[in-house]
C-alpha cells in the first residue's frame, strides 16, 4: 500500500482533528503568516531576494558548511546534490530504506544516469562501515564508479549516533568517494543527540535540510556544503526545472521556523513517546518510537477497520501496512493526543 495514503483529501474536510500521517501536514501558524506577509523579496533568479540569501547565510553559518542553495523541496535538493556530486555512470552507495533510494521516482537514475546501490541499513538505520567498505567498487571498466556514499538522519525517526555516522563517512572518505546527508530532519537529529548542527553537519560533504517538516514552514529544503559543489547544485537546480522568483515569501517562514520553532521539536519526541507508552501498555501490537514518529504493527485484521475507526474519531494516521507511521508535529496539540490515544483505546476495548 502507498505511504502517502488518500492524498484527495484534507484531514479538515474530514473532521479531522489530530492528523498523524506526517509532520508535513504542519501548517504555518499566524505569527509565521505574519513573517511571510511582511518579507523582503526581490528576483532570486538574478540573486536578488533579500529573504533568500540571508536564509542561505543563516544556515550556511548554522551548520559551518561555505554555501547554501535554498530549493522547494527535500526530493529536488537531494537529486541536485546528487547530481552535483556524480556524473553518468557513477554509483551511489546508499541504505536500502532511505528516502533518496525508496521515494524519489529513482530521479537519480532517470535524470541523471547514476546507479543506486542500495545496501542493507542496519536496524537502527545505520550503515556498517564494513558494508560500505565491502561495497566501493575497484576501478575497472567493468564497474559502475563508486562515488558517493548518502547518509541519511533521522531515518523513519530513529537517530543514528555521530560515531555511527562519522565511521560510515570516513570509510567513504578514504577511498575518494564525497558522502551527502539528507537532513530532511536534521534538526530533530541534533534535538534527540543533543549536539550542535556542526557536529551531525561535519560527518558530510553536503547536507539537506527540510524547512516543511516537523519546522512548520510550507515549503523550502536548504543544500548545504563547498562553494564549488554548491554552486554546481545552483546550475542543477535549473536543469531540474529553475529557481523561484520572489521565493522572500518562503524564506521567511524558514527564517521564522529556524528562529523560533527548533527547541518545540522537544515536544513532539515526548508526545511521541507518550503515544509509544500508551500503546505498547494496549499489548496489541509491536510499538517502534524515535524522535517524532512511530510505527505500529496491528494484526493484519485490524489494520483497516482500526483506520476507519481512528478516522471516525477524528485521527488521521498512516496507511502503511504491515506497520503504519505516525508523526507527531507541532499542530498536534496535548488534547489531540489524548483523543488519538483515547480512539485506540476504545478500539480495543
Ligand atoms: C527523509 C526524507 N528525505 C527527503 C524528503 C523529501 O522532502 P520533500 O517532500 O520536501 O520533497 C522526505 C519527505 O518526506 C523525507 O522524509
């Protein structure tokens, strides 16, 4: 079944007050509205939209990377940073489960003529240096050339430690190769490790960073990294299909999320858990929590009438099978937590 379940529908057409499928439901708030409302803007295109290049600054500096190239989404930023850093021909190594490899439309391999070699993450998400070690191909005209490793933090929520991380990248260091990091949700990585962003930031090459997550904004992924490798992402952004004009609107919301609504992430880990707690006392089901999310694993049986239920009791949650995600963000509030944990219970009650 899809991961993204029945997109036709808003979770308010429904009555919906909890909506757990994803912390990209996040909307942005009325203080953010009213960042947006008064944003400098000017034509990006021509670098000249104050709101953007101050974000690119911004994170630039946050993370310690020389540039940043702000994009629409986590998908195009991803394959730019791909693309930046392998041509065709090249191999990337990358975690079986991660999002580049599973939920990409393989862009990589249809646009830019790179092969995926997608090996086995480990159960906490992690790849084992000695995999990747195993997996960088010798140069021989017979082989694809191994390139880049991608990493990737938090993955399906779960935290890999720097160690983990700087062991993975190191592997690739040495043998040449250059190591990206989707970030989509880098910021609930350094909330859970409780280091600064240049720390998780250091153990890659590039990085990208989702504004639209679990930060509240509506859009907006930043690409960080070496001035020469961003700027080639800048030229990928356009083969990709261009930049935006007046994007000042949507750098504002970033801007507005990376000044206020970083230390919220807290909260959603701990809703997250909470929701963890009071399922796994229901013993109806296999429980797996990190950071914001969670995946429950119901009797086959119960997986469809338990979403009708939930959806019934106004609480939207994922539509994956064996187990369904579920995201807590910053527009689930205390009373609609509760009330998902109340329709679960009922459900079995
Ligand atoms: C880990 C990860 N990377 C990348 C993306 C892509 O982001 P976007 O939806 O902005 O294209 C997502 C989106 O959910 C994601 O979860």
């Amino acid at each position: 079944m899809s991961l993204y379940g029945n997109m036709n529908s808003t979770g308010d057409a429904l009555g919906c007050v909890c909506d757990l499928r994803s912390d990209t439901m996040t909307r942005p708030d009325d203080a953010m509205r009213a960042a947006i409302s008064t944003a400098n803007v000017g034509d990006d295109v021509y670098g000249e939209d104050p709101s953007v290049t101050a974000l690119e600054a911004r994170m630039a500096q946050m993370l310690d990377k020389e540039a940043a190239v702000f994009f629409p989404t986590g998908t195009q930023s991803n394959l730019a940073a791909v693309m930046a850093h392998c041509g065709r021909g090249d191999e990337v190594i990358i975690g079986d489960s991660y999002h580049i490899y599973c939920d990409e439309a393989a862009g990589a391999s249809v646009l830019a003529g790179v092969s995926m070699n997608a090996i086995a993450a480990d159960l906490d998400g992690a790849l084992s240096p000695a995999l990747v070690a195993d997996n960088i191909k010798d140069d021989d005209p017979h082989y694809a050339r191994s390139r880049l490793l991608c990493l990737e933090n938090t993955v399906g929520g779960q935290v890999i430690s720097l160690t983990k991380m700087q062991a993975a990248a190191q592997v690739a260091w040495n043998s040449g190769l250059a190591v990206h990091l989707d970030g989509a949700r880098f910021f609930n990585a350094i909330t859970v490790l409780g280091c600064r962003a240049t720390d998780l930031a250091k153990c890659a090459d590039t990085v990208s960073v989702c504004l639209s997550k679990g930060l509240g904004a509506p859009a907006g992924s930043v690409l960080l990294g070496p001035q020469a490798v961003m700027s080639q992402a800048r030229r990928n952004r356009k083969i990709l299909g261009g930049a935006m004009r007046q994007a000042g609107v949507l750098a504002a919301a970033g801007l507005y999320a990376l000044d206020n609504n970083i230390p919220d992430l807290a909260q959603d880990h701990a809703r997250a858990a909470r929701m963890g707690d009071a399922l796994r006392k229901l013993n109806v089901g296999e429980v797996k929590q990190g950071s914001n999310m969670l995946f429950f694993t119901p009797a086959p049986e119960h997986h469809q009438p338990l979403g009708i239920h939930m959806a019934n009791a106004g609480v939207r949650i994922g539509g994956q099978s064996p187990a369904i995600r579920m995201v807590l963000h910053r527009d689930v509030t205390d009373e609609g937590l509760d009330t998902a944990i109340a329709a679960f219970r009922s459900y079995y009650s």
